[in-house]
C-alpha cells in the first residue's frame, strides 16, 4: 500500500509537470498587456516627498479610512502592502499574473526634473525577477504634468497645482530616447510587434508643446526611428494614448509663433507625426459618463472599439478598464464611480474584447488592460478584500481556461 502511494504521489507530480510543460511550450494566442502603476515601491526616496510613509502610493490605500473615517472607499489588498520594487515579490506577480492570462506589462514610465521617476520597480523588481522570461514589458511614457493630488496632504489645497511639468524640449527629449534605446528595447523580454519595439505617449498635446510644434516634434520623432534602427532594430512602433472624441490645442506647424494655438483632430496628429498605432489608458477618456452600471460602460465601449478601427488609417488596439473611482486621492466627493463592475460583470467584457479581437485582424492579438495595479483609481486586478481574486479567476476564464 506504501508503494502505490509513493507511485501515485509521483505519477501526479509527473502529470502537473507535463502539464505545466505544455503549458509553457504552447504560446498564448493573445497579448493581454496590463498597465502598471510603478508607484508602489518602499525603497524609491522620490517618492518620499509625496508619500513620506516610505511605501508609496499604498499610504493613500492605507490611510484612507484614517482621513476619513466611515467613508465607503474601504478596501485592503490580500497580499498586503507589497514592495513591488522588490524582485522576489514581483517573481510573485509575475506567476500570478501569466497563471491568469495577464503576458504583459505595460509599465507607467516617468520623465521629471531632467531624469526618471518611479523606475526602481521596472529596475529593480521586474527585471531582476528570475521569472522574468515569463513575462514581456513595454513602456508608456506617462509625460503628464505632475499636480497636487499625489499628495493627499496638499490635494485639498490646491490640486492644480503643477509641480512638475510633463513637457520636454529636445535635448530632454534626446535623453529619453538613448536610455530607452540602451536600457529597455535591447532586452529580449521587450515587447514588439513585427520586430520592432512599442514605445507608447501618453500626452501628445505635452509632447508637441515642448518640443516646439508639429513640424519640430515630426523631426524629433524621425531621429528617434533613425536611433532605434541604427541600434539593430527593424523599426519603432510609437503608439498612442487615445484619448476620446476630441480636438487637440497644438502651436502651430513650425512652433516659431509659440503663443498660437490651433485645433487638430487626433487624426491629423497621427498623420503628421507618423504613430503607428493607438489604444487607450482607462475607460473614463473614452466613453465619457462613469456613473453608471458596468454592463452599460462594456456596450458603450464595444462600439468605440469599433469606431476608432474604422475612422484610423493605423491599426486600434482595443482596451478594457475594470473600474473608475479615484476618490482615495481627495478629501471631497468625486463623481464618475463605475457601479456593478463585479467580476462577472467584467468576465463578460473580456469576453467580448476577445471576440472583436478574433473579428478583427491586426498586426498584433494585442488588448490593453487598465490595469494591474491603479488602486487609488479602482481598476485593479490584483486581489482584494472585496472580491478576492475574481478579477484575476475572470480573465483567466476568457484567455486560459476557454483556450486550452
């Protein structure tokens, strides 16, 4: 009876590794990339000004019933106050993160005061991890101006307040492309699509304004392609952040008259500085209205998917936000909370993210996820104490279990 037990111990163990083998030799057919917030890092001392606990953005998620007390923002993550800048952590996230559909990461990527911000978790957490190979990455420069609501101390003040500008001039601009280049496209776990690594903007109106005009950043922009082949690569796939329906306040052509600004459609920006593709950051600068039951978000953003493919002459990738509340960061009330976004409810978006992916050929399977860990804006798919892990078991649903 001993023996059978032994062999039956072992006949399991050979099972879970062939299966896991399998598992590893099968490629996933579709790139599900979640964004990732690199501000929760408890060795990173530019973050300390903000958040002077030393863990970053987690003392806003811990201390928010502290600042006030009874609110109905009350939730705790399951794997605690983590140090994502820690690779022995982030070996964690990234099994957690693969297990459940999630093969990329786009991590939130920071300019400020003439050098980066919040790379220690990319740096020292990511590619550290020794299960790194697991996992692809690429960058979203996040060149957004930097306000008060960082620091809840101050939001209640002034939360317009700019301390630190997004836009860059050339010189800037030249520095953040070598150490992209050297640094991040050169690593065999960067992402690419037909060979070429995806380097996404994040706030084009900042980008044109620093570096002088359409015409000067078009130039930029072509000298950085010229950088990224000389380096070995085949090319730069720049992406967009699209940011809805709107028209963008740019200086003109040349940028010699800095004080005129004239109005271009997100179709004329791409045409003019020559992106080669685009998709979206969160649902709440797409689809407009927040307030309102997640089913009814997942419809409404089904039907952008399908306007932004058809009115660009690029290839959309499309993007599912699970949420919308960013009143952890203030002390009043903000509307715009996403109600009813249950994991059911956005298994049933990733369902039909998947389906207009299958219906629709691009370069790349290639979904943006918001995100894997925005707590203080409420779309997270890193487990809590509300839904436990739900919204990871629903995407694992969609991209593993409904694929194997």
């Amino acid at each position: 009876m001993k023996h059978i037990g032994i062999k039956l111990i072992i006949f399991i163990c050979a099972t879970l590794y062939a299966l896991g083998a399998r598992a590893q030799a099968t490629p996933q057919k579709y790139d599900v990339a979640a964004f990732l917030y690199p501000a929760y890092a408890s060795d990173d001392i530019r973050l300390r000004p903000f958040w002077p606990m030393g863990i970053g953005e987690w003392e806003t998620v811990m201390t928010m019933q502290q600042r006030n007390p009874g609110h109905y923002w009350d939730r705790k993550p399951l794997w605690g106050y983590i140090n994502e800048a820690d690779p022995a952590v982030m070996e964690m996230e990234i099994e957690q993160a693969t297990k459940h559909g999630v093969n990329v990461f786009i991590f939130d990527w920071y300019w400020y005061d003439g050098r980066p911000f919040m790379e220690t978790t990319l740096n020292n957490g990511f590619l550290k991890a020794k299960n790194v190979d697991k996992m692809k990455f690429y960058l979203m420069w996040a060149n957004h101006d930097v306000l008060n609501l960082w620091d809840t101390r101050l939001a209640r003040y002034n939360e317009n307040n700019v301390i630190w500008q997004g836009k860059v001039e050339r010189e800037e601009f030249e520095k953040i492309c070598k150490r992209n280049i050297e640094l991040y496209f050169k690593h065999p776990q960067y992402y690419k699509i037909d060979g070429k690594p995806v380097f996404m903007i994040y706030d084009v109106e900042n980008l044109i304004a620093g570096l002088g005009g359409l015409e000067n950043t078009r130039r930029c922009i072509d000298e950085f392609r010229a950088k990224v082949a000389r380096a070995g690569h085949p090319g730069l796939e720049l992406q967009l952040t699209q940011w809805g329906d709107r028209t963008l306040a740019v200086p003109n052509l040349s940028g010699v008259d800095s004080n005129a600004n004239y109005r271009r459609s997100t179709a004329e920006i791409l045409e003019a500085l020559g992106f080669d593709s685009l998709t979206n950051y969160q649902f709440v600068s797409a689809v407009g209205n927040m307030d309102r039951d997640y089913a009814d978000i997942i419809v409404d953003a089904e039907k952008k998917w399908q306007e932004y493919t058809d009115r660009y002459d690029i290839p959309y990738y499309p993007h599912i936000s699970l949420g919308w509340d960013n009143n952890p960061r203030f002390t009043s009330f903000r509307p715009g909370v996403v109600k009813n976004n249950t994991p059911a409810a956005v298994e049933e978006g990733f369902r039909r993210i998947k389906a207009f992916v299958d219906a629709h050929e691009q370069p790349a399977p290639l979904i943006t996820v918001n995100s894997w860990n925005e707590w203080t804006e409420a779309s997270y798919l890193q487990p809590d104490d509300l839904n436990g892990y739900g919204y990871l078991e629903a995407i694992k649903k969609v991209f593993v279990d409904e694929n194997e």
